[in-house]
C-alpha cells in the first residue's frame, strides 16, 4: 500500500482539459504557482504535429525532440513533420496516422514523443509536480502515451470517462520497464482483445530507471470509488469526484435516461456521491464541478477533501490553450451575463453527455453543424468492433452516415453526433483546412461558467491562471466563522440544486 500522507498536496488541481486547452504553457504556470498543473494527452500526436507544421514558432517542439531519450525517433518526426517555413495559406495540414489494435511503430512513436514533449515543457524550469490527464474511453493510444509521459517524469496520472481499473499496474509495470497489456472494449468479441506495449522495444540494451507516477481515478460515485480502491490492477493512489455541472464529457445519470424540458438529463439523488464512503476509504480526494471558488475549496475540505479540481476557470485564462479569439468572445459575454451552457446528450460520439457552450461561428449552432460534411479522419473516438469474418473494425457515429450503417452501425446512433476530435483541434487553432469549409471549434465548460468569470475578471477583458489561484485561495478562514459557515452552505446548496 502507498500512503501519501508524508506528500505535499496540492490543494487546486487545475483541470486536464483537451485537446490541448491544458496545454504545456498553462501546466507550467499552474505548477509554478505551487499547484497541480495538468496537461491534456487527448490527440496529443496530432497537436504536436500541426504545431511542427506551422514552423515550430519558439522552438518548443524541437527543443523537447532534443531531449527525447531515443534521438533517431525524434530525426524521422523532424523528417517527416517539421516545416521551417510553416503551411502555405489554406494548406491542409498532413495527418498523423490513424491508430488501431495492430498499432504500428510510427504511430507508437509519435505517441510517446508527443506525450514526451507535453509533460517536458511542462516541468521545463521548476520543480514542482505535473500531470497528464486521458480518457478511458480512448483506449488504443494509451500505453505508449503513457510510457511516453513516464519517459518526462511525469508525477501524477488522472483517468476518467470510465472505469480505469487496469491502469495502476500499468503504471507499475510501464516504469519499471516491463511489458504492458490492456484490454480493450472490443463490441461482438468473445475473447479478450488486448493492446500491448513493451518497452524494451525501444530500450533493447538498457531500460531507463523510472519512477511511477501517482494515479488518481477521475469519478461520480462512491461506489466507482469503491471499486477503484478494492478491485484496480495496483494501487490507486486518490480521487478526484467530479460532478455534473464540470465542463467536457460528464457521466451519464444513474438509471434510465430523463430529459428536462430543454432536453437535458435530469440528476436526481442517485448521482449524488457519498462522500463519507469515500473518505472512509482513506485515500485524498479532491472536489470537481463548482468548486472553483473561495467558498468552494473551503467545503470541500470541511468534506475532509485535499482541495478542489479546476477547469473552467483555467480554460480562458492568458495561458490556457484555447484560440485568443474565442476566449475574448466567451469573457465578453459572460462579463455582459449573456451566456448559455447545453448539456447535449447526443454531441458526443462516446454516447455520453457533453456541455457545449453556446457560440456564433462555433459547432453549437444547429446551421454550422448541418452545413458540416461529415469526414473522420481522425479518429480518436472510433469504437472497435468484431465483425462476421473475425477481424477488427472501427466505427464512429459522428462519421459519414452511410459509412458507419454500411460497418453494421445503427442508423439512429449517428443523429446529432458531432466530430468533437476536429472541432476541438478547431478550438485552439489549430482545425484542418478543407475545400469543404474550415473545420468549426466547438467550446466546452461547466454550467457556473458565467458567475466563475465575473468572479475572476471583474471589468478585466482577460486574466491568468495565477488570478485563478488567487481567487480560489482567498483567505475565506479571515471571515468570521458564522460568516463563512453561511457562506459553505450557500455554495452546498447552489451544488446540490444545480446536480438535481
């Protein structure tokens, strides 16, 4: 059993947000200023590649390629990759190859390299703790990004968007140089499918000396908690206990599915976690989905919580990821009290719910995702599935209709789909170019979006993530004790409210 009693915590975790919204830039700030700072390894390979594409500005990329412990893989990604000049005006940028169970050793290589570089520019220049935050649901690239990661050093991992009870001794066994399996959600199949990495692949002399880093199991439930702490491959280090009003993906409601009269799921005591069944567990927990403030940090630790997780503040400060343009629109706005928080439960082609925040120009609106053609050529969010001849397939419901009903797809799965993997490329700049139309951003935050920005930037047009900080961290324990009791129940209530 580890114990991270005798380790500093930090009290603000910020947010792992992607694709590349918690970029190496804002992990970097949030760690400097003595909190957890996280980057997002979701479509990481592709991010790293368009920014070699655009030059490289800063040489950051090629400054973490010089670093990277296996040179010849960093000579090839140059190669292939890298334009001093940049792109041409409207020239699409090269993809990166699509990944599958087979996985080949380009793919497998850029994926360590990219999450390499992340994690390396993140810890570039303090020695504070930085994380690196993935999605269950995106399984296939796992294994080398995470190996890619431990190759940074990389001090925490966090994983939600379902049940990562695999991925604790996959740390044990990544960073000591063994070899990893993982098996995969494969529809149709009987037997286990199973992803595989070994290092000693590409170490065939001599494996690096490793630490492994702490895993925190991102949940909704005391009992995922419970099941984490007492079922995981390895050992589970803590928690963050996210609820439904966090931005991104949120789990879907306990039991059959109710829509409100604006066609959003309804809540309802199920899904509210207890909290005295996680804490009994004795492992830290941090607090996600509203606890982005001064009042917030202060009821989460009265939980007996190490502190809380923070993404929408982070997502518009200076440092975040996402393009200038849109983070002026959305402060703007939600400075005025104008703004509107969809809770889609057909967006997202993982079939759970997502938060889109309501947007001109952006895929919320209902004409620019209609006028969208529909391509995936990224293919993040593909399911695998087994077909009749006993080989694997890849299907996603936001692909071109007749493509996913002509792989054995119900037809019905693919309304409303929208291809979150280029529409959140789109959102930090960097969406491919198509004769089509330009790919559309599509915008994603928690539900106390408007009242987290006003908080934070006042009259400001914009602020840091150090402001983040310093808000949160607002010395709520100078008030006087009625005052900030009163203030704790407020802010339960406003929670409890807005889950139900």
């Amino acid at each position: 059993m580890r114990i991270m009693d005798s380790v500093k915590l930090p009290e603000i975790i910020q947010g792992g947000m992607g694709v590349a919204v918690s970029n190496w830039t804002l992990a970097r700030a949030v760690a400097s200023a003595g909190q957890l700072g996280v980057v997002s390894s979701t479509g990481i390979d592709t991010v790293f590649i368009r920014r070699l594409q655009d030059g490289d500005p800063g040489r950051h990329m090629r400054l973490a390629l010089d670093h990277f412990p296996l040179p010849e893989i960093s000579e090839r990604i140059l190669k292939k990759y890298f334009r001093e000049e940049g792109r041409a005006e409207g020239e699409p940028y090269k993809c990166a190859p699509m990944g599958s169970v087979e996985g080949s050793r380009e793919w497998e290589e850029l994926l360590m390299a990219a999450n390499f570089a992340e994690v390396f520019l993140a810890k570039l220049g303090h020695a504070r703790s930085v994380g690196i935050n993935l999605l269950e649901k995106i399984q296939i690239p796992t294994l080398p990004s995470l190996y890619g990661a431990v190759l940074a050093g990389v001090d925490y991992v966090l994983m939600g968007a379902g049940i990562p009870r695999a991925i604790p001794g996959v740390l044990d066994r990544l960073s000591s140089g063994a070899e990893a399996l993982l098996k995969l959600d494969v529809k149709g199949a009987s037997e286990n499918i199973l992803s595989r990495f070994n290092p000693s692949r590409y170490f065939p002399d001599h494996l690096p000396e490793l630490k492994r880093p702490r895993f925190l199991g991102i949940i909704t439930s005391h009992v995922l908690a419970q099941t984490l702490a007492t079922k995981a491959d390895g050992y589970v280090d803590g928690f963050v206990v996210e609820g439904p009003t966090a931005g991104g993906h949120n789990a879907p409601p306990r039991g059959a599915l109710l829509l409100d009269d604006k066609g959003e799921p309804i809540y309802g005591p199920r899904d509210e976690p207890d909290i005295a069944k996680i804490r009994d567990l004795g492992r830290p927990f941090w607090m996600a989905g509203s606890y982005g403030t001064p009042e917030g940090l202060a009821l989460a630790k009265d939980m007996g919580a190490a502190g809380v997780q923070v993404g929408t503040a982070f997502a518009f400060c200076n440092e975040s990821g996402m393009r200038p343009d849109a983070k002026s629109s959305i402060i703007e706005s939600c400075r005025k009290g104008i703004s509107r928080v969809f809770t889609d439960v057909r967006a997202s082609p993982t079939g759970f719910p997502f938060k889109v925040f309501d947007l001109e120009g952006t895929m919320s609106e209902e004409s620019e995702y209609k006028e969208r053609r529909r391509v995936c050529d990224l293919g993040y969010l593909r399911h695998v599935f087994k077909k009749e001849d006993g080989s694997l397939g890849y299907r996603c419901p936001a692909e071109p209709v007749d493509a996913y009903v002509r792989k054995g797809g119900d037809i019905a799965d693919t309304e409303g789909r929208k291809c979150l993997c280029n529409g959140l490329l789109a959102t930090i700049g960097l969406g491919q170019k198509r004769k089509s139309g330009d790919e559309k951003p599509i915008v994603t935050v928690g539900d106390r979006v408007a009242e987290t920005i006003q908080a934070i930037a006042g009259e400001r047009s914009s602020y840091s993530a150090a402001d983040v900080i310093n808000h949160i961290r607002a010395k709520v324990c100078g008030q006087p004790k009625a005052e900030k009791q009163e203030q704790a129940a407020s802010t339960a209530t406003i929670l409890h409210d807005a889950r139900c």
